[in-house]
C-alpha cells in the first residue's frame, strides 16, 4: 500500500490496517492516532514527526525505520523489530515495548517515562540523555548499551542485564536493581541514591565518584569495582563482597558493613567514622599493597 492511500482511508475513518506492507513509505508528519497496524511492514518507513499516539503496533516490523521526534504515547509496540531503527527524540512515554527488539536502535533523548520494555531487548542501543522515570525495565537487555546521562529514576530494572553498559553520569535514584547485571559497567559518577542494588553483580563495575548514599547494596558482589572516591553515606553492604575492591578516598560515613567480605580492599584515605565492620572479613591494602592484619575483622 502506497502511503496516499493509506492516509487517504484513515481520513475517512477506516483504522485497522493490520498486515499492511508500507515498507519504505513517506509518512513524515502524518496523524495516526489511534491506527491498528499490527503486524504490519514498516520497514525503512520515514515515520518522523508522525501521531501515533496510542496506536497498534503489536508485532510490526519498523526494522531501521525514521521515528525522529515521532510521538508514540502510550502506544503498543509489544514484541515490534524496531532493530535500527531511529527514534531520536520521540515521545513513547507510557508506551508498550514489551519482549521487542530494539537492538542498536538510536533512542537519544527519547522520553520514555512510566513506559514498559519488560523481557526487550536493547542490545547496544544508544540510550543517551535518555528519560526513562519510572519505566519498567525488569529482565531487560541492555549489554553494552549506551545510556550515559539518562534519567531511570525510580526505574524497575531488577533482573536486567547492563554488562559492559556506558552508565556514566545517570540517575538512579530510588530505582530498583536487585539481581541486575552490572559487571564491567560503566558508573562513574552516576547517582545511585537510595537505589536498590541487592544481589546485584558489579565486579570490574567502574563507580568512581558515583553517589551510593543511603543505597541498598545487600550480597552484592564487587569485587575489584572501582570505587575511588564514592560516596556510600548510611549505605547498606552486609554481606557484600569487595575482594580486590578499591574504595580509596571514599565516604563511607555511617555505612554497613556488616559480614562483608573486604580482603585485598584498598581503604586508602576512606572516611569510615561511624562506619560498622562487624562479622567482617576485612584486609586493607594500602597504595603500596601492603597487608594490614590488624584491621582483620573475622
């Protein structure tokens, strides 16, 4: 189907145009409210600057399509291939992206608050300056995706997968992040207040100067993570492991610590007023990597 013609019966009221092949069609700028097109053939479709405000997308192909500034609010775009596609800038907020594939697609400066990617998968997507507030993310697959910068405060991303991910200067304020996958991210000054890392995997995680304050980080593993200069105020680590971790020059004011496991962990210029090593197995190591078994704990 051409796109006249499409346009031309959707003005006349016609809204089901499921299994429709439109790959390759202009559509910039169109208005599609409310249109059903499941199933369809977007591909390579120009839909920038397109309404598709609370559409049916269910199953579509939009596989390296344009979605520039596209606004697809509160729309279903439940297990779509969106693989390449662009939607910089579009407005998904509240939308459905349920078990899709957005792997590589280009979603810079997307909003996308209080929408749903449970299951998705968002393999190497770039997710810079994202706006994903209180969307959910559970069992999403975001290894060695691009989100520095992006906002996920009060995100559900437990169970997730970000290994390898560009986290750097995000937000995860309150979020939730148990049992999500962290290892060898990239944190660096991200802000992880009062977020919820419990049996969250961060070994080799760089959070250099990252905010962890008030932060749940409960039988997470970190070992050899990059914690220089951290802030870990009134934060939760019992049971944690920090082998091989470095937390020099960090706050650790008033932290938990209780029965973590610290051996081989440079607390090198630490600030641990207040902080609370009981049961804990604890083996400084200073700049020089000497031993201190005085500060052994067990």
């Amino acid at each position: 189907m051409k796109a006249r013609e499409l346009i031309d019966r959707y003005n006349k009221g016609f809204r089901d145009f499921s299994e429709v092949d439109l790959s390759g069609e202009n559509l910039s700028g169109a208005g599609l409210t409310e249109i059903v097109l499941n199933n369809a053939d977007l591909s390579e479709t120009n839909l920038s600057g397109s309404t598709l405000n609370e559409a049916n997308l269910y199953g579509s192909n939009l596989n390296t399509s344009v979605l520039y500034r596209a606004s697809l609010s509160d729309a279903n775009l439940c297990e779509a291939d969106l693989n390449g596609a662009s939607l910089i800038k579009a407005d998904l907020h509240g939308a459905r992206l349920e078990r899709t594939n957005l792997k590589d697609a280009d979603l810079t400066g997307a909003n996308l608050n209080a929408a749903s990617l449970v299951n998705s998968d968002l393999t190497g997507a770039n997710l810079s300056c994202v706006s994903l507030v209180g969307a959910n993310l559970e069992g999403t697959n975001l290894t060695e995706a691009f989100l520095k910068g992006a906002n996920l405060d009060g995100a559900k991303l437990n169970g997730a997968n970000l290994q390898g991910a560009n986290l750097s200067g995000a937000s995860f304020s309150e979020a939730n992040l148990s049992h999500a996958n962290l290892s060898a991210s990239d944190l660096s000054h991200a802000n992880l207040y009062a977020a919820n890392l419990s049996d969250a995997l961060l070994s080799k995680a760089d959070l250099s100067g990252a905010n962890l304050s008030n932060a749940n980080l409960n039988d997470a593993n970190l070992e050899e993570a990059d914690l220089n200069g951290a802030f870990l105020i009134d934060a939760q680590l019992g049971r944690a492991h920090l082998d091989g971790a470095n937390l020099s020059k960090s706050n650790c004011y008033k932290a938990d610590f209780k029965g973590a496991y610290l051996r081989r962990t440079n607390l090198n210029g630490a600030n641990l007023n207040g902080t609370d090593f009981a049961n804990a197995s604890l083996q400084t190591i200073d700049g020089e990597n000497n031993h201190h078994p005085e500060y052994i704990a067990d």
